[in-house]
C-alpha cells in the first residue's frame, strides 16, 4: 500500500441519489432508456451543450466507442486512422468494427494525432479510409476544424472524448464538441472526472446518427422489435442513470477542486523550478476537469525510473500511455506512419496522483520527491 495512491475515486454520495432510487422503485422501469435515463440525456444536452445537438448514454465508452464507429463508417473502408498514444480500448473498438487501426503520431506539445501526417495519410490512402478517430488527449480540447472539414469531405470523425467530459473550449467558452457533426464519446469510469462507476455517453450535432447508436445499442431494434442493423446491448440501467443525475448535479464543485489541485501542481513545478530543468507538460487547450496529472521525465532519466523513485516515498505513480498501442501485442502488426514523438513521450510520460482530498502539502510531497532525482543519479 502507498501513502499516496494514484487514484482514490470519490464518486457522489448514497445520500444524494437515494430518491431517485425510490423513483424507480415507484415506476419499476429499471433499464431500457427508462425516465432516469431520458431525464440525464437531456440535463446534459440543456446544461453542458447549451440546448444544441443530441445524446445518447452507453454503458461504457467502449462500447459508445464501437456504436459510433460501425454507425458511421464508410462501408468500403479498410482504415480506422488514430493515434497510437491512446488507450487501447480505441484500437479495440476498430477492430470491433472489423477495421484496421492504422497508427499516427502525435504533435509534440499538445499531444493530440499529428495533423501534417493526418493530411498525407488521407491523400495517400482515399477511399480505404473507413473512419477517423482522433482523441482529444487526457481532456483537452483539440482543435475541431480540421475535423469538422474532413466530416463535410464525407470521411467519418468519431472523437475519442474518455476524459473530456465538463472540459471548456478555449475559445468559444462552450463545451467541448457542442457543434461537432461526427459523434463526440465521453467516458464515465469511477477513474474519469465524471465518474459514476461505469458508463459514458456519446455526443452528435447530426440526430440522425444519435438516434442510429440508440437503437444499435438496443439489439437494433425497429419500433416494432425486429432487428434492422448490427447491434448489441448498450443500455445504462435505471440505477446507473440515477446516479448519474446526482453526479451532473454536484459536478460543478468537483471540477473547481480538481481545477484547484491542478493549480497546486502547477505552482509546486514552478516553485520548484522543475520545469526549467527538464520536465514538461502538456500544452493543455481550454478548462479541463483533470483526471490526473500528467508529465514528462527530463530526457537523461526514464518514467520507470521516477515511478520507481516516487514508489520509494511511498507515492503511487502510472504510465499512461505507455507500451502505447503499437508497442502492445494485439496491435503490433497493423501499418503505421513514423512514430518519433511517441516513442519519445512513452519514455518519459509519467500519471501523477490526484485525487479530490489532495492538498497542496501532498502535491508538494509529490513534487519535492520528482525534484530529487537528479541528485539521486548524480549524487
Ligand atoms: C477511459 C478511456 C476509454 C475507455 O472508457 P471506458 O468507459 O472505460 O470503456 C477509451 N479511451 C480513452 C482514451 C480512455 O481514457
């Protein structure tokens, strides 16, 4: 056990859903988009989207991840173009679709799918190109043009969203994807900001498709509950969906706190002149409600050697996305473009804890202890 772990969930409190749970003990509708359920996709359509598109709970972004793809695909397509730093549930759910990953690196600040290469490989590969599925890096909001013109070109965008659910834009000051044409996955892990255990929810401006993932997600049934297109089970119970309304309802004072711990790192690094001596983060763009701290090691020293330091403080540190997915078996053989900056950053990415109780004495703690590593080796 460490003194400071990397994650400790703090998801919202029995207290705040025990009436909603008597709600469905009234109704006894228990799953099937039930009142829970509606009352949710339209909270958030009204509170985080400003009135403006659609959406459509899932039980987990993986499996929204799976919907959105097969519902928006180009038929013809072999591709689904991504980045390789990424969690490996995105691959996955290509090769649900029976698409082939095909691996882009990232940019070198701010860590979303390099867009030069993005350019080239939509020259180079037309029409075998099924679908395109950036993602927006650990909650930050990437610039959505070059996708929304490549969604009006006719090649499919579905973003990979997992950890930017309450993220703002830069500069609009509106939620991230609100207007995006191509279906928008947001992850609702215990481990994401808007944790609620396990479910998600997928975003559209284009109804059309929102509707099409609904009903995929209930064995693709018609009205009249025959099957008419590939489906599985999708659905979020009554439970999930009354927890879920509880979490929207206190999200606002998680994100200021989390914002607030994400501060305290950044004056720790500061203070500790930490990036001035070779560590970086992300260029982060927009308000991101950070699910953890992530960082790079200075180039002389490895992410296993400061996970392995911090482990000797007792401090819990991960990886993440490191093996990125080309570097992991199920994922070896598919094609990719050069992967400099990927390979660089899997090196050197190091997660950092954070967690609703952190106070700045902790990230502190945690600092000081990053801060000692050069005198480690070269002491
Ligand atoms: C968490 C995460 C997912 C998967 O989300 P689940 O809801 O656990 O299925 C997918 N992609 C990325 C980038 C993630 O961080």
């Amino acid at each position: 056990m460490f003194d400071i772990p990397f994650l400790r969930p703090n998801l919202v409190k029995k207290e705040r859903f025990s009436s909603n749970f008597e709600k469905i003990e009234e109704t006894r509708i228990y799953s099937n988009y039930g009142p829970l359920n509606n009352l949710f996709e339209e909270r958030v359509i009204a509170q985080m989207f400003d009135g403006i598109g659609s959406a459509v709970t899932v039980h987990n972004a993986t499996v929204g991840l799976i919907l959105a793809i097969s519902q928006s695909k180009r038929p013809q397509g072999k591709y689904a173009v991504m980045p390789s730093f990424t969690f490996a549930a995105t691959p996955l759910a290509a090769e649900w679709c029976g698409l082939e990953p095909y691996f882009l690196d990232i940019e070198p600040e701010n860590w979303q799918m390099n867009r030069e290469q993005l350019e080239q490989a939509v020259k180079q590969l037309g029409d075998e190109i099924a679908v395109i599925v950036p993602y927006a890096t650990f909650g930050t909001a990437i610039d959505l043009s070059i996708y929304n013109k490549l969604q009006e070109q006719g090649i499919p965008v579905v973003i990979d969203a997992a950890a930017s659910f309450g993220t703002i834009t830069p500069e609009e000051a509106t939620h991230f994807g609100k207007d995006f044409g191509g279906a928008v996955v947001f992850s609702f892990h215990a481990t994401k900001s808007f944790g609620i255990g396990e479910g998600g929810l997928v975003y559209s401006l284009d109804q059309d498709l929102i509707k099409r993932i609904r009903q995929a997600g209930n064995f693709g049934f018609s009205s009249s509950r025959e099957s008419v297109t590939q489906g599985l089970n999708s659905k979020i119970s009554e439970y999930t969906a009354a927890i879920a309304l509880a979490t929207l309802d206190h999200f606002k004072a998680v994100r200021e706190n989390r914002r607030t711990i994400y501060e305290y790192y950044l004056q720790e690094l500061l203070q500790a002149d930490l990036l001035e001596r070779g560590w970086s983060l992300q260029k982060v763009q927009g308000s991101v409600v950070h699910q953890f701290i992530p960082i790079l090691s200075p180039d002389a020293h490895t992410n296993q050697e400061v996970v392995k330091l911090l482990a000797s403080n007792s401090i819990e540190a991960r990886t993440y996305f490191s093996p990125a997915c080309h570097q992991q078996k199920q994922f070896q053989s598919y094609t990719r473009s050069t992967l400099h900056v990927t390979e660089h950053i899997t090196k050197h990415i190091v997660s950092l804890p954070l967690w609703e109780e952190l106070d700045q004495i902790i990230v502190r703690r945690i600092v000081n202890v990053l801060g000692s590593l050069e005198k480690e080796t070269t002491g």
